[in-house]
C-alpha cells in the first residue's frame, strides 16, 4: 500500500473519535487547515508535525510513514504495570513468530 500521510491523519483521528473541529481547536489552527492536511493538500511545518505526534500519541516516523510500528503511551502507569504490559508484548511477539 503507498503512504499517505492524509489518510493516517484521518485515522489517528477518527480513532480519538475526534472532529476537525476539536483538532484545530487544541492545536490554534483552522479547521481548513486540518481538512488541509488530511487531504494532502497542505504539509504541516515540523512544529505542527509534533504537536500532532503528540495529541495523537505516535511518533512523528510513524506520521511520516518512516515507520509502522504503533505506540502504546504508558505515562502514569507504575513501573509494576509497565513491566507486565512488557512481558504481555514479548509473550505476544514469540506466539506470532512461533506461528
């Protein structure tokens, strides 16, 4: 499948369950400008680019398409939880290599 930055724009927010509206409101824009950039109209400067990375909780690789792996943002949890959550995805990464 080609990279399209737009579309993943639109996914991360959708998944949020966020309107154009909300985004450029937590971020000063327009909502044209957002419409902008999810549709490969417009290119957010890098500033934007993190702020996005951000709000959405990806890296900015991940909105550029240099890398597809997903984030699962852990901040607050205790260190008990993150290391459980830990050893549930390496669990998980052997079962789908044994596969």
């Amino acid at each position: 499948m080609v990279y399209d930055f737009g579309y993943r724009l639109r996914a991360l927010r959708e998944q949020k369950r966020m309107t154009q509206t909300q985004v450029a409101k937590r971020l000063n824009l327009s909502k044209a400008t957002i419409s902008g950039y999810e549709n490969n109209i417009k290119t957010p400067s890098v500033d934007v680019l993190i702020q996005l990375s951000i709000l959405y909780g990806v890296t900015t690789d991940y909105l550029l398409g240099l890398d597809n792996h997903e984030m699962l943002n852990i901040t607050g949890l205790t260190t008990q939880q993150k290391e459980l959550l830990r050893a549930v995805a390496k669990e998980f990464k052997r079962s789908n290599q044994n596969s």
